[in-house]
C-alpha cells in the first residue's frame, strides 16, 4: 500500500515540476506596478477656429415662402436650418416643409424658392417637370447634399450591403440642369480646419453670392461635375476619395442662368459650423439669393399673382344677386386662406391691384386693358340691324395707357398704341338666316379669330408693380365655370398666349362646356324692346375660325412614347405637353416602351388616332417601329410622329425655330403667313440638332420650314402626308414638341388632331 502512494507521489511530482521550473525560469517574482504620470490636460492648447462675429445685412422684406422639400425621405430636420429659417425670416420669407409630394404641385404655385436637401428617395418624371416649370417661371432652386447624410442598404434577408448616398436620389434632378453630384467627399491632410474631411475654400468666384467671403469651411462635402459656372472651388491638396482628379474640385455651382444654386455640403450652415470664418456671411448671401427670385406667375397661378390688398370690380355695375353674392363670397374666402384681402369695389383704384368681372357685352368698360393686349371683341345685334337697315362704323379706341380706363390718370406714362380694336358696335349680317353666334366672336393675338359663345376669357396684365386681370365670358354660366377654372387653377383645353409688349399680358381662352341653345338671357342686360324673337339658324362656321374640336372618337387616342434607352440632351418625349392638351376632350392612353415594354400591332388596333412621340431619344424609332407605323396605316388609323431624330435624315442640324410656309393648310389655322414661332429654351439649355427632313415636292405638304434663325433654314420641319382618298394620313413633326410656346404647341396639336379625325 505504501508502496504505491510513494508511486502516485512521484508522478505527481515529475508531472509539477517542469511547471515550477518554467515559472521560476520566465517570472522573477510578482509584478509591481511603476508610477503612471498622467498630463495635466489643461495645458493642451488645441486651435480651434475663432468665431467670427458677424451682423447681417440685408435689403428690404418681401413677403413670401421658401418650400424645404422633406417628402423624399430627406436626411434632415427642420430644426437644422434654424441659421438659414433666421436669415430669411429677417427678409420677410418663412421656411415652409413640403411633407407630401402631392403637395407640391399647389405649393410651388406661391413659393419663391425651393430648397431639397439630402433627399433619400428619388425623384419622379413628375415632380422633376414641375420643378422645371418653377424655375422657368423665376423661382429659385437650392440643391445640397452632404456625404455624411445617406441611408443603409440592406438585402432581402436584412443582411447589410451598403452605403445609400444622397447624390443618387438627387442626380434626377439636378441632371435636368446640368448639375451631377459625385457620390464621394474630399478631404485634405495637409491644410485643414482640425480634421482631415474640414477643408478649407479660397477659389471663389465673382459672384453676389461670394461678396464679402475670404474663407469658407465645408465640413464634408461631395464634389460636382457640371459645365455650368464653378461658385466655389476646393483646390491645394484637397483629394477625393474616389477620383485621382486633382485639381478643379468643384463644390458649389451656378446653374441655369444664375436660377439653380448646387452646394455639396450642409454642415456649414448648420451651428456651430456656420460661425467659423465667413460661413455666417455665405449663408447670409444665400438668403438674399434665395429672397431676390424675380418670380414670375402664370394664369394657373391666381390668385397668388395679387398684392396683400386688391379689388373686385363687378362690370356693368350689376344689381347683385344670389349667384354674384355667392361667386364673390368664395373669391374672397380663397385670398383669405393665402393671407390676402379682396375688396369689391363699384369703380377701378389703378393704385391697387384689380380683379374685373363680367361678361363680354361689357368689355368696353376694360376695353385699354383688352387692346393692350391684342384682343378685338365684336358683338353683333342682328335684330336691331335688321330693323334699321343701317351699318354703323365702329370707332377705334383712343390710345391709352390701361391704368386709365378708370378715367384717373394713369399709373404710368407708358404710351400705348392698340394693335386690335374692342367695340360693341352692331356689324351687318351676311345673310337674313345667319345667327349671332355666327358674328359674336373674339380675336386675340397670334391665336386667330374664334366665337365667343361657349367661351371663356382670361386676362392678367401687368403694369410696373400692379396686378389687373379680366374675366370675361359670353353668360353667366360662363362665369360661373371661368370662376371655378381660377379656383382650382385649370387651365386644361385652353388656348394660351402671351404679349409682351406694349404690356406684358397672359391670356387664354377656355371653353365652358355651353352651348348656343344653353345660352340664358343674362340678368345683367338691359331689357330688350318686345318683339318676336327670330328663329336662329344652324351655325356656319367662319373660314377664319379655328376648327372646332371633333367629338370624341370611340376608340379614343393612343400617346406612344417611344422612351428607351437615354436621350441625346434631356432624355424627355412630349407626352406630357400631348396629354395635357387633349386630356378632357378625349379618352386618352398612355403607353411608355421603357415602362410597358415593346408595343406590337394588335395594342395598336382600336385606336382613332395613334400619336409617336420620340423627344430627343436618337434610336427609338427603330425599323421594327417603322414597319409597326405602316402596317398601321394600312388599317387606316392615321397618326402623328414627332421627335428630333424620328426620320432617317442623313444630316443633322441646329433648329431654333419654324416659320409657317402654307398657312391655308389647315394645320396652320390661327397661324398668319410667315409667322415665325421661336422655341422655348430647353431644361438642359443646349440648342438642338436636329434630323433635317428630306420631304421632296409631291411628297406631301410641307406646312411649316425651319426658321430664319435655324441652321438649314427653309427646309421641311411639319408635313401633312396623305394620299386622294384620305386612307392614308400623316403628320410629321421634325423636332420635339415641347420646344414650342405653349399657345402655338396647343394650337397645333388640336389642329393636328381635328384634320386628322375630321371627316
């Protein structure tokens, strides 16, 4: 027994012993800890950036908003623009969330400016167009992004795969003018403001926005790719972190003629950032930018166009009955609900900004106001006429100022000499049978001469710092439906035209949905004498009339945008300016290949009218489409093609505008001879080149030639094919149709439609 302890003893012993060796061998004795000198931290000097005091300077208030986009899920609060919220405040503006992107468009509407901050969705064809629409009417557009604001990416099985960077919900945007943002930030590790991603920006342009800066600091900022003029510029050794470009970071940008501000960062206008250096100073100069919109309003806009204070002015000085009591009341409910005042008034204040209304019968009582702007409105009174047998010459209106049609002086010593006439005064009937409505009519400017019945006229002029706009129409019903138009802001189916000298003028004629046997004696005339009332005849249409639209086809209209791959300038097609002209008098259907994927003949098939628009995509109309096109036509449904590059021209040149080279055809009705029509500027503000069109004599009808101001000036630009019997029928538009002026775009597309569904 003892025997085999001392055995386990020596096992133990031998197995512990190469243990206590190594620890006396490797450890000479227990540790003690030494002395930690710790440094006194308050003798650390950090430089940190003294605050510069700053005291803003600013010009007189203007009343208005600033619209903070936050319904694209935008890396920003409210509260962190409370330096910039403070800056326009002292300039009359107030910063104003968009939450809903439904909103926008009613927003946009008032608003001076818009800004759109580190958006974390994109933006759609939709919102973009009516950002494009506010900044072609004054408004101004801020643009920030900043790299430290993105969005976490993650898988369907919620397994982390990315970094979202603003920059790619805004690039939609910001392409359409000539902005792009670069999904990186810059940085610098030898001159910096305490942090290598801090730098700081001495290459500042000559600009209202720079006045007065020395020095920014952004604290992290993404670079801009733009052709568009450099505002600030990183330069020394600042880098990117993606790019191996070193020299000509640019990290804020100029656009569209000075109305689109592109800023890669935000943190320097948030606080404390904005007190180093002149960082107080620039947001200060973005307040002025943003508060000096030279905004400019639409018809569409009412009542916003209007001053805090403006008059209503009943034409005719009218016994007010339930209906103009009830009219009156809801206009002044609408400017009370956008802080403004409406007043009725018995007589013109030209001090104060006017709302006249009232029916035609009465329109020589703004009769300066409606020669100013082109418009002739003649009444007939075919009964009295026949009576006296007699044919009075009308008097043309004196040459005044439209502020004088009060009787008061004028506002101003403008001279105005009418180009048009507006009387009252009976004309002769052509014939014992011809109705009123067939010498009833109205004639405004480049739109042509039309009836007045079923129709509606809208006027807004502007004189120096006065607001004045004219409602009239043919009854009272079509007041009624010209009052509800102003109200929700529609002007769908209406003719539009602009003058701009000697007055600038907005005007447009909008149907009411009357017709001639709907038409009630207005309770504003003056009793006629008893007698037999004439049976009226059918109407005639006059030659001179634009055709009136065709009744809607049972097949309705097909809008094929031909949209994919990428477009040569803007990447747009016309379908939203086709949409918008007939939507209301057509059932209409939209299809989009990038959206609905290739069309085929049978999707074609049951349509009245099938409409190609191509924009500015070069390889849309492919040979697959123009086959698709002809086997179309041999069915007998006509259409229309328009878009830069639809024909197989061989050469290419820049259009800017078209002239009218056969103005009996009728796709030229209400266009005079030789009248010359410029295009608008695009989104991308680049001139076009465009497929010059090879149509030879017999080839079809050329109705319109590039203009005088175009290259290839004279050549086909709008044909009208077709052949005897009318089976075949065509129309070919040569350039994008968005790059006409709204009437003359709106004129043409009915034109187009009625010939090409007209019997």
């Amino acid at each position: 027994m003892l025997k085999k302890v001392l055995i386990i003893l020596l096992a133990i012993v031998l197995l512990v012993s190469p243990l206590v060796i190594r620890w006396f061998y490797f450890y000479a004795g227990w540790y003690q800890p030494g002395e930690v000198v710790h440094p006194d931290l308050s003798e650390i000097e950090e430089p940190l950036p003294e605050p510069q005091p700053f005291t803003d300077q600013h010009a007189a208030a203007v009343v208005g908003s600033v619209l903070v986009d936050l319904a694209h899920d935008n890396h920003i609060q409210m509260a962190e623009l409370n330096v910039l919220q403070a800056r326009l405040a002292a300039r009359g503006l107030r910063l104003e969330p968009v939450t809903e992107p439904d909103d926008l468009a009613g927003k946009l509407r008032y608003a001076q400016a818009l800004a759109i901050i580190s958006p974390g969705q994109d933006w759609t064809a939709d919102e973009i167009r009516l950002v494009q629409e506010f900044v072609a009417k004054g408004g101004r557009l801020l643009l920030v992004t900043d790299p430290t604001r993105y969005g976490v990416l993650y898988d369907e099985w919620d397994q982390y795969v990315g970094l979202d960077y603003d920059a790619s919900h805004i690039n939609d945007l910001a392409t359409r003018f000539g902005v792009v943002f670069q999904a990186d930030y810059l940085y610098n590790t030898v001159d910096n403001e305490g942090n290598f991603r801090n730098i700081k920006l001495t290459d500042l342009a000559d600009h209202p926005l720079t006045q007065g800066l020395q020095q920014l600091v952004f604290n992290a900022t993404h670079s801009i790719v733009s052709a568009e003029p450099a505002l600030i510029t990183a330069g020394g050794a600042t880098r990117s972190s993606t790019s191996e470009q070193v020299e000509g970071l640019v990290v804020g940008v100029l656009a569209a003629d000075g109305a689109v501000l592109a800023l890669g960062d935000l943190t320097f206008m948030t606080e404390p950032t904005n007190a180093v250096y002149d960082n107080d100073r620039f947001i200060a100069n973005i307040a002025d930018f943003l508060s000096s919109a030279p905004r400019r309003y639409k018809l569409s806009d009412f009542p916003f166009f209007f001053a805090d204070q403006a008059d209503l002015v009943y034409l005719g000085g009218p016994l007010l009955d339930g209906a103009l009591l009830e009219g009156g009341s809801s206009l002044q409910a609408l400017f009370a609900e956008q802080g403004k005042t409406l007043t009725v008034r018995a007589a013109e204040d030209d001090s104060r900004d006017t709302l006249f209304f009232g029916l035609y019968e009465q329109a020589d009582e703004v009769e300066p106001y409606l020669a100013a702007a082109q418009v002739t409105v003649v009444l007939t009174s075919t009964q009295t006429l026949a009576e006296e047998g007699t044919t009075p010459k009308p008097t043309p209106p004196p040459a005044v100022s439209p502020s004088s049609a009060s009787g008061q002086p004028p506002a101003s010593s403008l001279p105005i000499t009418p180009t048009a006439k507006v009387t009252a005064t009976p004309i002769p009937p052509t014939g014992p049978e011809s109705p009123p409505s067939d010498k009833d009519r109205i004639t405004i400017g480049t739109l042509g001469e039309m009836a007045l019945p079923g129709t509606s006229l809208l006027l807004l002029q502007t004189e120096g710092e006065r607001e004045v706009m004219v409602v009239l129409a043919h009854t009272e019903k079509g007041l009624d439906n010209a009052l509800e138009r102003l109200m929700k802001g529609d002007l769908a189916n209406c003719l539009l035209d602009q003058v701009e000298t000697p007055v600038a003028s907005l005007l447009a004629l909008c149907p009411t949905g009357e017709t001639i046997e709907e038409e009630e004696p207005s309770s504003r005339q003056e009793p006629a004498p008893a007698q037999p009332t004439p049976t009226p005849a059918p109407a005639v249409p006059s030659p001179a009339q634009v055709p009136e639209t065709p009744t809607q086809p049972e097949g309705g209209i097909l809008i094929l945008s031909l949209d994919t791959g990428n477009g040569r300038y803007d990447s747009m097609t016309s379908v939203d300016d086709y949409a918008a002209i007939l939507e209301g008098q057509y059932e209409i259907t939209i299809w989009s290949t990038e959206q609905d994927g290739p069309v085929e003949l049978q999707d074609l098939l049951g349509y009245d009218l099938v409409i190609w628009t191509l924009g500015d995509y070069e390889d849309a109309m492919s040979q697959e489409h123009t086959d698709l096109l002809l086997s179309l036509m041999s069915e007998g449904t006509p259409a229309i093609v328009s878009g830069a590059y639809a024909s197989d021209a061989t050469t290419e040149a820049v259009q800017r505008d078209v002239q009218v080279k056969d103005a009996s055809h009728p796709l030229a009705a209400g266009f005079t001879a030789d009248q010359v029509i410029e295009f608008v500027a695009p989104p991308s503000g680049q001139e076009y080149e465009v497929g010059v069109l090879e149509f030879g004599e017999g080839e079809g009808s050329i109705v319109f030639v590039r203009g005088p101001k175009s290259e290839a000036n004279g050549t086909p630009s709008i044909v009208a094919l077709g052949d005897e019997v009318g089976e075949f029928q065509l129309v070919f538009i040569g350039f994008p149709l968005y790059l006409l002026p709204e009437a003359p775009k709106s004129q043409l597309v009915l034109n187009a439609v009625s010939w090409l569904l007209g019997p």
